[in-house]
C-alpha cells in the first residue's frame, strides 16, 4: 500500500511540474492585424489633458450642454479627460477662465465683454485674459410671474420682490441693465436666488418674479408652468431701444409662441453666449476642441443633448464681440 501511494504521489509531483512548464513558457508573438474597413487608431499625446468647462446650475441650458461637450472630447480627441462642473455661471466663469482653475467657460456675451475690457463686474480685476473659442446661441431674458400676481410690465414691479438669478450670473447684470434702464432698480426688492431655488421661491410665493436668462425652452421654467398658471412679462421695444443705445451687444429678440404654452411670442432682450478659453491655451488644442464640437457626429449628439446645439454653426460660431483664440482663427479661417 506504502509503495502504491508512493507511486501515485509521484505521478501527481511529475503532472504538476510539466503544467507549470507549459504555463511559463513564452506564447507566440500574436499580431492583430486591422480590419481593412477600420481606422488606425489616433496617436496619443505625450502627456494627458485634463479640461474643466466651467457651466451653470441644474435647470439651465449650461448645466447639460457642459456634460454634452465633456462627453465629445473624451470620444474625439485622444489622451483628453474632460468634466463639466456646477458653477454661478458668467461672472464666476470668466474669473475661472481667467484664474486658469478652468479651461473653458460658458459665458453671455455682455459679461464675456465686460470682463474682457475690466468694466462692469470685473472693474477691480482689470482686463482679464480670455478670449473667445466659439460662439454657442442667443438667450433671452425670461421675466416670469404667476397669472394672479397683477405684474404686466416691468413698471408693475415697483414694490414687489423680484430674484434676479444667482450671484455672479450674467442674468444678474442682465436683470439690473433691465430694471435700472426703466428706472425702478432702487424700487425694486431684489434676492439672489439659483435657478432651482428661484423656481420653488415663485411657487411658495417668497418672491412674486424671476429673471433668468438661456435659449427657451429651459426645463426650470417648464417645470414652473407644469406646476402653476405663470405669466411672461415683455420688455416693451422702446426699452429694448433704451438699453441697445447703450449696450450694442444685446439684441432684440422673444421667447416664441409654443414654448412653454404660449400662444403669442413675448418680447425679449436677448444676449449672445460665448465659450470662453484663457489666452494661453495651447493653440492646438483650441484647435482640437473645435475640430471635435463641429464633427458632425458631435452635432448631432449634442443637439439630442439639448435642441439649442442646433444653433451651432460654423456661421454663427464665428462672430463675437471679444475676439477668438488664434486656435479658433485658424479653424474657423479653414471652413
């Protein structure tokens, strides 16, 4: 018995020793050739790219259209990592940009120009050094009230409480151009809310107005309507007028009929959007992210993303009131 187990514990040492020999032997090199139909693969940076797009608050357009773009670059430029982050939005975007904590930054025009020149906001930072990469789409300034709050016009808010968006928002600017352009700012109650804690501030009845300001329709403010009988108070044209003899970067323009349920389109001042870079940026990498927004893939990812990305074209993208990174020079003058 002694001799049998012998035997067999030699056999198992034996079986043991030539599995781990074919294991550790070295395999033959195998090389997969690509498919004829497929690309070869793009090379890879030396080093990674991190970018940060500075965006908005949930509720807006920024907020998702932030996470559009990051989503594009990963796909589309090799060895790039990108994350869009929650922010105040304009004002606080521009001095992200600008302080280098981020590489882009969506911002409205009329900010993006203030804080290109040191005015308005930015009077104690000075001139920052942004530029522009693209220009997104126009937003109107959205003034909207509950149907039973007796507010018609922008006159009609003397006395009453009124958010003007979070701040550091270029809606913030935007609803004091409004309302000091009418001459009731200093008649006015204004709070700060973000766009969420605006929408249920109306609802609860702790303010009897808000500002906001993105391309309609916005989910924050289909979220108001869904919920209560709201009213669109017009910026009457003649202070639309007013306020373009002395701030030429806004425009004319309204929310139209059929969003939000409306039956008659809303007179509105209306504001430019601008993808903001820092001067220093790498021109080939401005050059890159433009390439990857305007693939047509991207477009179309982007438009099933938010419908406002339908705005992006190279026309429209390509005019701005502060001038554009030499990486969007350069793309924009191959188109």
């Amino acid at each position: 018995m002694k001799s049998k187990l012998a035997l067999l514990f030699s056999i198992v040492i034996l079986f043991s020793f030539l599995f781990a020999a074919w294991g550790c032997a070295p395999a033959e090199d195998v090389v997969e050739e690509p498919a004829e139909d497929e690309e070869p693969a793009a090379e890879l940076p030396d080093e990674d790219i991190f970018i940060v797009i500075a965006a908005g608050s949930p509720g807006g357009v920024y907020f998702p259209l932030g996470a559009g773009l990051a989503y594009v670059f990963e796909r589309r430029i090799p060895g790039v990592t990108a994350m869009s982050e929650t922010t105040g939005a304009s004002v606080e975007n521009s001095r992200l940009v600008a302080r280098g904590e981020s590489e882009m930054g969506m911002v409205m025009a009329n900010v993006a120009w203030d804080a290109y020149v040191g005015e308005g906001a930015f009077e104690d930072d000075g001139e920052l050094p942004v530029r522009t990469l693209f220009s997104m789409y126009p937003a109107q300034q959205h003034l909207i009230t509950l149907a039973n709050s007796g507010i018609e016009t922008i006159e009609d808010l003397v006395g009453m409480t009124v958010s003007v968006d979070a701040p550091g928002s270029g809606a913030e600017v935007t609803s004091y151009i409004i309302l000091e352009a009418a001459g009731i700012l200093d008649q006015v109650n204004t709070v700060n809310y973000s766009q969420p804690e605006a929408a249920e501030a109306l609802l609860d009845g702790q303010v009897d107005a808000v500002f906001y300001n993105f391309a309609s329709p916005a989910a924050v403010v289909e979220q108001i309507v869904a919920s209560r009988d709201a009213h669109f108070v017009p910026v009457e044209a003649d202070l639309i007028d007013t306020i373009l003899a002395e701030y030429p970067y806004f425009s004319p323009g309204f929310i139209p009929a059929g969003h939000y349920g409306l039956t008659e389109d809303v007179s509105a001042l209306t504001v430019g959007n601008l993808m903001l870079v820092n001067e220093d940026m790498d021109e080939q990498l401005a050059y890159d992210l433009l390439t990857a927004i305007f693939h047509e893939d991207s477009l179309a990812e982007l438009v099933g993303i938010h419908p406002i990305a339908s705005n992006f074209q190279v026309v429209l993208a390509s005019e701005a009131p502060v001038p554009f990174h030499p990486g969007a020079e350069r793309f924009f003058g191959e188109q």
